[in-house]
C-alpha cells in the first residue's frame, strides 16, 4: 500500500512543512537494480593499528570496480601499521569540506584494549558529514567470544554501540552495519566477506542498518558473476503467492536461481501468475497437511533431485490478547510458523535432498525478538524461528549447510495494511528510515543469504527493518 506521507513530504509544499516543523522525512532510499555500480561514490578505507584484514578488502573492493581512497594507511597483507590522521579526511580545497563519500569502510580488528577505541573517533568524526545519501557505514571487528584477552573482548564488543549509534545519527538513508570476522577464517570466511560486503555496500541492503552480522567459516563459492550470484540453484520459496514470498520469488529467479514456489491451493491463480512470470514451477500445497512434508519431497525428488536453498516464508497471524485467544488461533500459527518448518526441514534432511552447500533461510519477525501486544502466539513462533536457527546451524555445520533467518520489521504488504493507521503510522515512522520497507528488501536479504558465496555466514538473524526501535 501507498506512504502517503512519504509521497507528501517529497513534493515543494512537504519538503517545506516538514523542515519548519521538524517533522520526520523519510528519505529515498537506493535500492538495487541488475547492473547498478556497487555505491554511489569512492570508499574511504581506514584501519586501527595492527589491524587483519583491510589489505584483502581494499582488494576485493577494487576488484568490485569502487574507487578505494586508503586513507594513507600503510595497508599490506603484514597487517595495519597507521596510526597518522587519515589523508582521505582533508577537506577538499575548493569547497572546504570533506571529499564526499560513497562509504566509510573502517578495519577495527587491530584495537585491542579500550583506550584503542579512540582510534574510532579519529576516523568517524572529520567524516561524519562526508557520506552521501543513502551511502554506507561498514565497521569490521573480532567476534567478542573469538578474541585472545578480556581486553580486546570488551573492546571489540564496544563497537556495536557506535555502529548502531551512527545508523541513528547520519540520516539520509545511510545504514551501519558491523561486520564481526573470525579471526581463524578459511577460504571460505574470504569468499563469504566478500558476499557480505557486496550485500551491505549495495542497494540490496536499502533497508537494513545496525545490524551485526557474523562472518565464520563454511563451503562458499564465489559466483563466475555477481549479478547473478544464484545460477544453478535449485530454490524452494513457501508462501510465495504474494507478499514477501513473491518478492523472494521474483528477486531470486532475477539473481538465476531455478524457483519451485509454493502455496495452498486456493490461492492457485495468484501463485500461478507469479511463476509464470518468473519461469519457475508452482507446488499448490497447504504445509499443515500432515502428508505435506512427504508429497513435498517426493516432488522436489522426482522433478529436481534436490533443493539447494529452503526459503520458509509461509506465515500468518491469528491477533488477539492472551486472555482472549482462543486454542485453535494459537495451534494455528504455531503450526504453519514454526512447527511445519520443523517438519519439513526434517524429512528434507532425512532423504538427503538439501546437498552439501545448502542453504535454511526462516523469516522470523521483530515481534520474535520484542514481543508484541496481542500477538503472543505469533510472538512466540516467530522466537521460536530464532531457537531453530541457533540450533540447526552448528547442528548443520558438518554438511556444509548454512542456517539463517531474516526478521522483518514494518513491511508493506496486505498484512501490515490491516494493521490499525495510529499503529500503521508509529511502525513506519519509528525507525531509521522514517519508512516501511518493501517485500523487495526482505527478498535481498534473503537473496544474500542463500548465494552459494555465503556459506560461512550462519547462525544469523539479520533484521530488515530500517533500524526499528521496536526491539532495539
Ligand atoms: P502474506 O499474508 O501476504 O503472505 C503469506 C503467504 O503464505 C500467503 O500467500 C499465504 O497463502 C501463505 N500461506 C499461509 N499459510 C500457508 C500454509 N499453511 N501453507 C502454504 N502457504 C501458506 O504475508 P507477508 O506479509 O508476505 O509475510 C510473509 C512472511 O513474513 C510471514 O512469515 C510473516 O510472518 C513475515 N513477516 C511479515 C512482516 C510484514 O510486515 N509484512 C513483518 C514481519 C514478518
């Protein structure tokens, strides 16, 4: 459905209104198109002393065709040696200010104690008005449980403050995001930072910031071409008639995956028109049947031999409080959200039909971390997504398979338009973004998470939800 405050603000008479009153102005977010340059301007690169990996990532940068400003560190594959203020921050003799940024790239594994983080502030603050509109904050650490000293772990945990305080302050559609690297990585970590690096800098990422995403080690394989990072996956999207399903549908068909799409039968022609237009194959099933999980194998047996990547989409909501639930809105959104996922991953697993390199991707929800008034049977499946996540993943390790979830925030979509407008209008504005999101955004995320180059990203719950204070 249409912001139409959104639409207000962007016309003369809004923009005016809305600076006088100070009201909230969502901003336009760039979102990815096939071919699109990864960012919008050069990337200034900078490291703390002693630092691990910025030598691989200005590579990889440059070799994603972004013009890499170093910042005068002394960047070599021995590590980091700087310590002098960054070059990058001199302001630009023409107009006095700092040169404009495409994003701020900063490598933090090198601090190692707290009074290291000082090193962040030299770095962030002559750039804090550098970044263009809807640019990109990326800040790299150790993950806290992964480091040498007490030390370092406190220091490398403080970094989720500053990236999640950045995400609220530059506006404009800038996103932050830290990205925790583990420091025992194999080719695997390199292939799967580079995936991770090319989802955040880009428009596929529009609407998701302050977020922390682990990067560990895994089966990834890199794509002969990265704008079509899927070829020749097989690709299994339930609930994909409409909504976000069809929008994962659409989105991972664009990126080359082979879509098998399902959903209940009475809305056949709706699941039909989407795969025609993706050139995928339709499954009319309901996933609460108690044959479904086995007619679903045999399906994906017989037509494919395979499902690389398990997309667990399907999902409803029964809203009422507690007191005034009745079983059956419980029983059923347990049953469609979490326990039909369970089933499924079950028999698929059994008969071996996810190979090595497959890829679980749950949609969760923010009512899953936060809790939600009058949704305590949809709350607590949608929490219990999260548990399988962190269960299956180490679980799934050994077979090469990876185990994430995203979790939408405000979404446009016919579920959110039922949503009472006082409440409708508090979800959109109270975020980052000063917007909802769009299925598109859950579908990258999605997307990102499925790509074989991804396969050292798991045990992950990444929130699409332009930095929600619900749950913060
Ligand atoms: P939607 O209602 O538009 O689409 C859900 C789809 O799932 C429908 O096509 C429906 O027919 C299908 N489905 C439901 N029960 C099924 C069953 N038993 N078997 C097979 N298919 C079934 O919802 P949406 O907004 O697109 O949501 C998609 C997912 O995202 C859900 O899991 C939802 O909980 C989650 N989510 C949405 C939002 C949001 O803001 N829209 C926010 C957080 C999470």
């Amino acid at each position: 459905m249409t912001d139409r405050y959104a639409s207000f603000v962007r016309s003369g008479a809004g923009r005016a209104l809305v600076k006088r009153l100070g009201l909230p102005d969502p901003p336009r977010l760039r979102r990815y198109a096939v071919g699109d340059p990864l960012l919008p301007g050069p990337v200034l690169l900078g490291a703390a002393d002693g630092s691990r990996l910025a030598a691989q990532v200005a590579r990889l940068l440059r070799d994603a065709g972004v013009e890499v400003d170093d910042a005068g560190v002394e960047v070599d594959d021995a590590g980091v040696e700087g310590g002098d203020a960054p070059t990058g921050s001199a302001p630009d003799p023409a107009t006095g200010q700092p040169p404009r940024r495409g994003a701020l790239v900063y490598d933090a594994t090198g601090i190692t104690d707290s009074t290291g983080l000082r090193q962040l502030y030299d770095f962030f603050h002559p750039q804090a008005r550098s970044v263009l509109p809807s640019g990109r904050v990326i800040v790299l650490g150790t993950p806290p449980a992964g480091c040498g000293s007490p030390r370092e772990a406190t220091a490398q945990r403080s970094l989720e403050g500053l990236v999640r305080s950045i995400g609220k302050e530059f506006g404009r559609g800038v996103t932050a995001q830290l990205v925790y690297v583990t420091p025992d990585g194999d080719a695997g970590t390199a292939t799967s930072l580079e995936a991770t690096l090319r989802f955040l800098l880009s428009g596929r990422s529009a609407y998701v910031s302050g977020q922390v995403v682990r990067v560990g080690t895994g089966t990834a394989t890199a794509p002969a071409d990265w704008n079509r990072p899927l070829a020749g996956q097989v690709v299994l999207v339930t609930g994909a008639a409409r909504g976000i399903g069809a929008a994962v549908a659409r989105v991972l068909a664009r990126d080359g995956a082979q879509v098998v799409a399902l959903d209940v039968p009475a809305a056949g022609d709706a699941l039909a028109a989407v795969v025609n237009e993706i050139g995928g194959t339709a499954v009319q099933l309901d996933l609460t049947g108690a044959d479904a999980p086995a007619r679903l194998a045999d399906h994906l047996a017989d037509r494919h031999s395979r499902v690389d990547v398990v997309v667990h989409n399907a999902g409803i909501t029964r809203d009422r409080t507690l007191g005034r639930m009745d079983a059956d809105r419980w029983d059923a959104v347990l049953d469609v959200n979490l326990s039909s996922q369970e089933r499924i991953n079950d028999v698929l697993l059994e008969r071996e039909l996810i190979p090595e390199g497959g890829r679980l991707v749950a949609v969760s929800s923010i009512a899953g971390i936060a809790g939600n008034r009058g949704q305590t049977n949809y709350a607590t499946s949608k929490a219990g997504v999260i548990g399988l996540v962190d269960a299956l993943a180490p679980a799934l390790a050994g077979r090469g398979i990876s185990v994430n979830a995203v979790a939408p925030g405000f979404i446009e979509t016919r579920l959110t338009a039922r949503v009472p407008l006082v409440i409708r209008e508090a979800g959109r504005r109270m975020n980052s973004m000063a917007q909802g999101g769009l299925p598109v955004d859950v579908a990258e995320t999605i997307g990102w998470l499925a790509w074989p180059a991804s396969g050292a990203v798991s045990g992950n719950v990444v929130r699409v939800c332009g930095q929600s204070l619900l749950g913060a």
